[in-house]
C-alpha cells in the first residue's frame, strides 16, 4: 500500500520541486533581463528593459503536471471530527431560558396549536405524531403541553400498557391500529409500536425472529399508512447521560414523581450502551422518505417542548379559521320558576 499511496510530505514534496524550478529559472531571467539595457544605449533601451522586468515579476509560478488542479498549502490541517457518543447528539449548551420568556412563547405557540386543530378538524386530517426517545428524555411533558389548550375530542394521547395475553398471539401491529385517528383528529402516540425495537429487544421479550420481522415490516406498515391520507410524524427525544441520571434522582427523591419510575426506567439507566445500539439499528431501518425520524434534544426541557410545538406547527400547512368575535346571548328570563331550597343540596367540605 506505501508503494503505491505516497504519504502528505512525499505529495507536498513532489508538488513543491517544478514550483521551484520553475521559480529559479524566472529569477535567472530576471537578471538576464536586466543586464541587456546595460549594453544598450538610449531611452528606449532603458525602457525596454524596464518592461521586461516588471513582465518576469507578474508572471506567476506554475506546478508542472497541476493543470486543473487546486493546490492546497502544505500547512493546512484536516478539521478535527467531533465524537458522538453511542448513537446519541452532542447537545450545544445555550442559556437557560427563563420562566417568563418560555411560558410567553408558550402560550403563541398553544394559540397556533388551536388553529391547526380547527383546519385539522375543518379539512378532516388525519394525524399521528410518535414520541420515542430514552426514559426521562421529556416526552410526556411536551406530550401535556401540547394537549392542554386542545380539545380530547380532536387530539388524544394513546399510552398503551403492556400487552394482554390474547393481544400478545395477535399481529403486532393490530393493538395501535385501533388507535388510529378517523378524520379530523390528530392522535399522539407516547410510545407506539417502535417499543419492539427498544425495550422488547433490550429487555428479552421478543424473539430474535419476531425482532427481525419488525424491522423489516414497519417500513412497509409506515408507508401504507402514509399512502391511506395519514399525516405520519416521528420524534425520537435525545437525553445525555448526566441530564438522565439527574432526573432519575429527582425522581427518587420527590414523592410527586415516584410513579414515573418504573423498573424498566431503571433497566434502561443500566442497559444504556445496550438501549443505544437498539436505537442505532432502529433508526438505519424505519428513517425512511415517507416518514423520517427527527430527533429532539431533550437535555433542555424548555427548549425542548417550544421546538417540537414550532416544528409540529410547521409540518402541517394551516389556515386560521378563528370565527367572528362571539356575542354572548341574554339569560332567558325564569318566568315564574322557583327553585327548590339551596340547603337540599349536599355541599363537599369547604376545607380551604
């Protein structure tokens, strides 16, 4: 291989020599130049030879066998290659945000999310938004806040348990198709059928063949989906190490948020490389042109809920349908009624 991939220095060297050559035989013209107008007499000697000069100093050296080519100083060093981690971003520390500018973008962003659901309603869409990612990542509490301003009529949030006996002998995919949206609904999946690419294949509870399987169907699955008028939406939300570890142990110790972790919350802490690898195969399968993953970097959760809003927004072309401003009708007057004693009623305790 030496013999026949010469090393930088050896190009930089073979690449140098005409330069030089080349160079020296104009510097010897030069002199050679300069010495006719000495012999000569008379202006237009003197001039001619004062034109010869400035004629061999414009001349620019050329590498023999270079036609075509750029050269690149020997000096220039490669770019160095930043590391990646195991599948995962390198997320670019920014500021924190504050409370008052995140919940002020916040509340735009929740009246654009009004609107989509009005032409989502209007135009009979259907939506399926997916939310993947490591535990602890900030899925769920994007997931709310998405939801908070909607309607659960038009947006719903499917969170499947684990599968039933008989719905583990059914098509894998049989248990989300019947969460599927009709027209005019938008369906948010927190966690989907992609749990067999991930913590069924981490933790053992599918078989090399039905993992294999998945792998090859869910792309075809996807694409049908795409194909029927389905608006096919994937976020895979990326965690670092330190900021899962972090939130795991806020976890612990606070009592509000002990139903958030889960045994398989602290498998996935443990299996991180092995949770990695799964991503990493998962993604070089179902990343397809029809219905590509877009990853989120989850590490700030504010940041983090405001992009994914901003991109949902955006995927999505919408008109605004906000109606007339409303005109609150009169109270029907009672007419005669009278009603029946307000100490017939059972009131809760006012403990506050």
């Amino acid at each position: 291989m030496s013999e026949l991939k010469p090393t930088n220095e050896e190009a930089v060297t073979a690449t140098a020599s005409p330069v030089a050559n080349e160079s020296a035989s104009h510097e010897a013209a030069v002199p050679a130049a300069a010495a006719a107008p000495a012999k000569a007499t008379g202006k237009a000697s003197a001039r001619a030879a004062k034109t010869a000069e400035r004629q061999a100093e414009s001349k620019p050296a050329k590498a023999k066998g270079t036609k075509g080519t750029d050269a690149k100083p020997a000096t220039a060093a490669a770019a160095p290659t930043p590391t990646v981690g195991l599948g995962e971003i390198v997320p670019v520390r920014k500021p924190k945000m504050d409370a008052k500018t995140y919940e002020k973008a916040l509340s735009k962003l929740q009246i654009e999310l009004v609107k989509l659901q009005e032409w989502i309603k209007f135009k009979k869409l259907k939506v399926v938004v997916i939310f993947e990612g490591r535990d602890a990542a900030g899925k769920g509490g994007c997931i709310k806040r998405i939801t908070e301003s909607l309607s659960p009529r038009v947006t719903r949030v499917a969170a499947l348990p684990a599968p039933t006996e008989r719905e583990a002998t059914s098509w894998y995919f049989q248990r989300y198709v019947q969460h599927l949206p009709a027209g005019g609904e938008m369906v948010l999946f927190d966690r989907s059928w992609y749990n067999r690419a991930g913590v069924e294949r981490v933790m053992g509870f599918c078989t090399e063949e039905e993992y294999r399987e998945f792998l090859r169907t869910c792309p075809e699955f996807e694409r049908m989906l795409v194909r029927s008028g389905i608006i096919l939406i994937k976020y895979w939300f990326s965690v670092s190490n330190e900021e899962q570890e972090r939130r795991f142990q806020k976890r612990i110790f606070h009592p509000e948020k002990h139903w958030k972790l889960s045994p398989m919350d602290l498998q996935s802490r443990a299996r991180w490389v092995e949770y990695s690898k799964a991503k990493d195969a998962m993604f070089a399968h179902t990343d397809i042109k029809q219905a590509p993953w877009y990853v989120v970097n989850g590490d700030d959760k504010m940041r983090a809920r405001l992009n994914v809003i901003t991109h949902l927004l955006n995927m999505i072309d919408y008109e605004d349908l906000t109606p007339q401003p409303i005109v609150l009708p009169p109270r029907q007057d009672e007419g005669g009624y009278v009603r029946p004693p307000i100490s017939d009623q059972t009131f809760i305790p006012e403990v506050y």
